[in-house]
C-alpha cells in the first residue's frame, strides 16, 4: 500500500497535527474530505478527552539552531518560469482571438461557432454550444483538446464568417448517451470567427487591460514575478520546516506514549476511513483490497505507524512549547481557527471543535494543542540554521567559469 493512501485519507487528528506546523500544509482538497470523513464517522473522540502532559513523555535534546540543508536552485526563480506562467494566463483567459484577415474556414484553422445539434429534426440535451472554439485540423475542442466524433467540424471547411452551415453525423455504436448510439444527427454550425492563437510575444497592453486583469504588459510580468516569488517563499518555508522536524526528531526522544492514546487514534481513523468509504456496506477488507491492492492487516500496519508518527511529533512540539514558556496568543489562535475552518469548510469555531466527535471544549482543547506545536514549529524554523547547497552540476559550472 502507498503511503500516500495514509497522507491522504488521515482523519482530522493526524492531518491538523501535520498541517498545524508552519503553513496551512492542507490542501482544499485534502480538508473538505476530512470533514466529510469527521462529519460521517460519529465516534466518540477518546482521544480528545485524554489528559496529559507533554513533557513527561518527551527527552528533548538540542533543539535551537538545528542544522538543516536546502538545494538552492529550488528556489530560484527564472525567466523560463516568468514565461510559462504568463503562457498559463493567456491560455486560461484568452486563448485565442478574432483573426480579420481571414474570412473563409480552412482545414487547420481554429473557429468559433455556435451550434445546435438535432436528431430527427429535434433538439437533444446536451447537443447545443455557444462560442466553441474548434480546432479543425485535429476535429478537437481547441482549448481542452478533447475530440468530437467523427465528421463533426467537416462541414466548416469553406464556410464564410457568419454563414450557417450543416454538418452531417453518425454517433459511434460505443456512445455514452444511449439515445444517440449508432444514430445519425445533424449538426447546424453559425460561424462567429476565424481565430488565431495569442502568443505572448505578441500581447500588448490593451490585451492585457481588457482580458488579463492587469495595467501593462510590463505589469502583468511583474504580477507573475510577484506571484512567483510568494510561491517559492512559501515552499522555501515548508521544505526548511520539513527539515526541522526530521531532524527535530533525530535529536529529542519520545520514550512513550500516553496511555491509550495511539489505540484511540487508530481506532477513530479506522472507523472515520469506514464510515466514509465503505457507508453502502462494503466490507473494509473489500474496499482495500479492489482499491488499493492491500490487506487490512497492512493498511491497520501502516496507519498505525503513520499516527505513531503523528503523535511523537506532536509531543515532542508540545513539550518545547512548554520548555520556551511559548505564550498563548489568542488573537493568533483565532486567526489559526479561521484558517482551519475556511480550508475545511466548517460553519463556525464551534462547528469544528464539535465535528471531532468530543464535546466543544475538548475540541477546543485539542486545537489549542496543535496551535502551540505550531507556534514551537515556527520558533524552531525562525532560529534554524539553514544552508543552501548547489547541486553537482552548478558546481561544476562555477568551477569553469573561475577557471575561465
């Protein structure tokens, strides 16, 4: 079994003490189904109730200042990176434009059509498009490159911008919709224009004021510069705050665990991943076993070890957060919460601390924990020695360029 099945499909306790650590690590994804899992499972929440404290559990070693290695190219931006980005907005807003040299369609060109499909002189659902932009050449949408049937865009070729014209087809036997399979239709094409692609050579400024939301040419650049940057900042961040909790947890030591503590929060996974993926009554076995090619005794092996993960690095946090005297800053903690709570959808604070399956203020209790191992987190991050390193082949070309 893949890890990531784990990564993924955690319950809420596993995946926010994760993500309470630096950045908001969940993604939407990832936190929309936690909460449905969360909403579903209807457990008890033991593990929320326990009480306990960190540092009886935890031997910390030297914490200030470890010792963490980055690639420094991983963070570098360049124009190739600039470039592909503005590429990826033009493709995304507009892709293409009216070409007004051109006034009849030619086999290769791009058109923009709408159309009205009919089946023995009726319309049918799903057979009608405005402004589709057609790639004649390959009989394909020419933005997603999905490919229509065979025939479909045939009746184009030679067309005049603004003639309507009738395009003659059969749907093939394997057709999804059962009403059309095999059936003959008539497809009646309004030519709205021959288009041509933009390119980001030629963009200028009024295309980027009416379509891409941005002053200038120069600006839009500047925009992707600036988005860019927060990009890589923020996976700069991540990876130095991954570094520091695997070292973190080379040089302190979690000499056991709570009583009961892992047991509860295996047991509140397995009956939150039940609960989710098998309500129609597919039995847990059956469902690893056709989705994931595993066995239960291995995916209970593997959850263990992943939570077991989970749990030591919270103690560890937690019992530096009590070491530092780390205050507990509600303003901070609120903030915390909204972000929570916008990633996984939730109506309220209450509304998430409830959704755990506990009581509200063993929900809030568990929250202010992962806030404080995120707040340890940051200080170790803030006060790690970073190095940044060049990769073989950068050394290599710094070396004959001194030579040089």
């Amino acid at each position: 079994m893949k890890r990531k099945m784990i990564t993924l499909l955690c319950a809420c306790f596993a995946v926010m003490a994760v993500a309470g650590c630096g950045d908001s690590a969940e993604s939407e994804t990832e936190a929309a189904l936690s909460t449905q899992m969360e909403e579903e499972a209807g457990n008890s929440a033991v593990s929320l109730s326990l009480s306990y404290d960190a540092k009886d559990y935890v031997t910390l070693g030297d914490y200030m200042g470890l010792q963490v290695s980055l690639q420094e190219s991983d963070y570098e931006m360049t124009e190739e990176m600039v470039n592909n980005y503005v590429d990826q907005q033009i493709s995304y807003y507009k892709p293409f434009l009216p070409d007004d040299s051109k006034t009849v369609v030619e086999k290769g060109d791009i058109v923009d059509v709408n159309y009205v499909g009919k089946k023995d002189g009726e319309a049918f659902e799903g057979g009608s498009a405005d402004n589709q932009m057609i790639d004649t050449a390959a009989n394909a949408d020419a933005q997603s490159g999905s490919g229509y049937i065979e025939g479909f865009s045939d009746g184009l070729i030679g067309a005049n911008v603004g003639d309507t014209v009738d395009s003659e087809v059969t749907f093939p036997e394997n057709y999804q919709a059962e009403d059309l399979k095999g059936q003959k239709a008539v497809f009646t094409f309004t030519v709205n224009a021959i288009c041509k692609k933009v390119e980001r050579e030629n963009i200028d400024d009024a295309f980027v004021k009416e379509y891409l939301e941005a002053d200038s040419v120069d600006a839009l650049y500047e925009n992707a510069r600036s988005y860019l940057q927060e990009q890589l900042d923020t996976k700069k961040h991540s990876d130095i705050r991954d570094a520091v909790i695997a070292k973190l947890t080379e040089t302190s030591t979690v000499d056991a665990l709570p009583e009961g503590l892992l047991e509860a929060r295996l047991e509140e996974y397995v009956e939150s991943f039940r609960s989710y993926y098998c309500s129609d009554g597919t039995e847990l076995s059956t469902f690893l076993e056709d989705n994931y090619q595993t066995t239960e005794e291995d995916f209970l092996k593997e959850s263990r070890a992943y939570l077991e993960e989970n749990l030591k690095q919270e103690l560890i946090l937690q019992a530096i957060a009590g070491e530092e005297n780390i205050p507990f800053d509600q303003a901070e903690f609120d903030a915390y919460i909204e972000n929570v709570i916008a990633n996984g959808g939730y109506e309220s604070p209450e509304a998430l601390y409830g959704s755990l399956g506990a009581d509200a203020a063993d929900g809030e209790k568990y929250f202010n924990n992962m806030y404080m191992a995120n707040e340890a987190c940051e200080l170790l991050v803030e006060n790690a020695a970073v190095a940044y390193e060049k990769t073989e082949a950068e050394t290599e070309e710094g070396t004959e360029q001194t030579a040089e």
